[in-house]
C-alpha cells in the first residue's frame, strides 16, 4: 500500500482502497498518524519511498510474510481476526455475494454464517435457466 492511499485532513483520516474513502476511527487513526511519522527503512536510500510499509531495500515494499510474522510476534491472532471479520461480513451481505467477491466456497460463506447467527439461511444463491431462483414455483 502507498503513502497516498492515506488522506489525513483536518484530523479525520481515511484509507483509499476502491473507488471511496474508508474512515478510519481511534485510536487507529494515531496509530497510523504515528506510523506515517516515524516509517522505518528511510535511511537506507530510501527516503523517498511511496511505501506504507517501504523495505530495507530502496525503492521496494516489505514484503506480506515479513509483516505476518512481525505481527504474529507482537501477538496479534491473523487466523482469528480473519474469521471474526468474515463472520461480521456474511451477517451484512449474503454469503454467495461474499464468496464469490473474496474467492471462498459458498459451503464455507455460509459455514461462517451460521456460526455467527446470521439470518441469510433461505438466500438464493444460484438462478436457474429460466432466470427463477431455486426453490420458486412457477
């Protein structure tokens, strides 16, 4: 991610990931203020560097598996803040809309559905030729 997909005016700060700003709450927001403010691997040739999260090696970013362990060793649990948000996703939007946008099975949307108490259980996930959903009559 680059520096520019971080818009910080007149003390709200958003994230640039599509089309529209995302705002980004506290304390997050110092935290990321903070980050901005002291990025690490400027020293090095890199001063300049666009990057986020810029590399020891200019010009370059840090690579995802050294951020995965760096916050695996400050303790933070990837797996469980994965499954907590894809379970707060699939009670928002219907399962299949969330498997197919972030390439999970629909078994597996719908896995994390129930388990998270959703009510999207009859949802249609599949038209048939004739363009009515499973389950209608005709």
């Amino acid at each position: 991610m680059r520096v520019d997909a971080v818009h910080d005016s007149s003390g709200d700060m958003a994230l640039i990931l599509g089309k529209h700003p995302t705002p980004l709450p506290e304390p997050f927001a110092a935290l990321l203020r903070a980050h901005l403010d002291a990025r690490p691997n400027l020293n090095t040739g890199n001063h300049s560097s666009a990057w986020l999260f810029p590399s020891p090696r200019a010009g370059r970013h840090l690579h995802p598996n050294t951020v995965m362990v760096r916050l695996r060793n400050l303790g933070v649990d990837l797996r469980g803040g994965r499954n907590r948000a894809l379970d707060d996703l699939v009670n928002e939007i219907p399962p299949p809309v969330v498997a197919d946008a972030l390439g999970y099975s629909h078994v597996t949307a719908f896995n994390h559905q129930q388990a998270a108490g959703g009510t999207w259980a009859r949802y249609v996930s599949t038209p048939t030729p004739s363009g009515r959903g499973r389950g209608e009559r005709r």
